[in-house]
C-alpha cells in the first residue's frame, strides 16, 4: 500500500491533468445528455398517444397522464408505452421559443 501511494506521489505530473480530463468528461457529459421534464398541454398529450396509436398499432382505448408536481409531463398508455416529454438542459440550436 504503501509503495502505491509513492507512486502516485511520484507521478503527480500526470494525476492533475488526469484530473482535469475526468472533470471535463463529466461537465460534458452533464451538459450533453443530461436531460428534464417539459410541461406539455393536454392537447398535445392526446396528439401524441393518438399518434402513438396509429403508428404502433396499439388497440389500447385509455391512457393515464404523467403528472410531476403540478406540470404535465407525459402519458402511460393501457399497452405499457411510456412518453416523457424531455429536452436537453444545454440547446445549442435554435430554441422553441425563438422568433424565426
């Protein structure tokens, strides 16, 4: 144990750049796949459980709505198909709410 951490004593040029390339995965990481809940309307929840229903041919009749807090979020169908409406913390594109 103790020549291990003689080791890394030895080698500490090399632990913090080491260091600073985890940190970066992870803030990346963060930032591009790190996803959260958008509220949707009650509209566009039956828009996209009668879609799900046509392209997946599902002869399911109901759905419940998947509530977070007081915010709509998505839908469980009768089948077991799940829609959680998410975007990405991090956009880099144009953003819904952008005038265009």
């Amino acid at each position: 144990m103790l020549s291990l951490i003689q080791s890394v004593v030895s080698n500490a040029e090399y632990l913090v750049p080491t260091m600073w390339i985890a940190l970066g995965c992870v803030v990346s990481w963060y930032f591009l796949s790190a996803k959260r809940e958008q509220e949707i309307t009650e509209e566009e929840v039956e828009i996209l459980w009668k879609s799900h229903k046509q392209f997946d041919n599902c002869s399911a009749e109901i759905f419940e709505k998947i509530i977070k807090g007081k915010k709509l979020i998505g839908y469980i169908c009768q089948c077991g198909h799940e829609h959680k409406q998410e975007r990405l913390i991090v956009s880099f594109g144009k953003s819904a709410h952008s005038c265009a």
